[in-house]
C-alpha cells in the first residue's frame, strides 16, 4: 500500500492538511496498517465500528492515537474495499 508512519515517527508535515482532499485523507489512512498492528481484520473492525457508532451517536473520537489512526484506517478501508 503507501509506507507505514509510526505514531512516533508522525510529523506535521504527514497530515493532511485542514482543507484536504478526500483523496489526501485516505492516502493519509493507509500509513497505518490497522489489521497489522492489532492482528486482525476482527480486532481492527471492532475498534473501527465502535469508533464509528461513538462519534455518530455523541461525535466523540477515540483519545488513543493508535485507536484514531485504526477508525481513519478502517473507514478509508470500509469506503473503498467493494461489500
């Protein structure tokens, strides 16, 4: 996919910036390899739909960075993989 970024190796200069593309965020999403890191498709969507229902119900996000990067990575993955 694009090279992996570690949470401590993330610059500002890594994010997209405030007026992004759509394009610019998923390129961004997949410098985090959520199946990867949490070793699984399962522990990564778990993380990804709570993620997702947390912020549809009271538009709150994960405080974990790791957690932030699996639902950014996880929703680029769910808009683009075919159902």
């Amino acid at each position: 996919m694009f090279d992996q970024i570690p949470n401590q190796g993330l610059t500002e200069q890594d994010l997209p910036p405030p007026d992004a593309e759509w394009w610019q965020i998923w390129e961004f999403a997949l410098t985090f390899d959520g199946y990867d890191h949490w070793g699984s498709f399962d522990e990564a969507a778990d993380i990804g739909n709570r993620g997702a229902a947390a912020y549809a119900e009271y538009q709150d996000l994960p405080e974990s960075l790791t957690e932030l990067r699996t639902c950014l990575f996880f929703e680029q993955r769910r808009w683009v993989t075919p159902q």
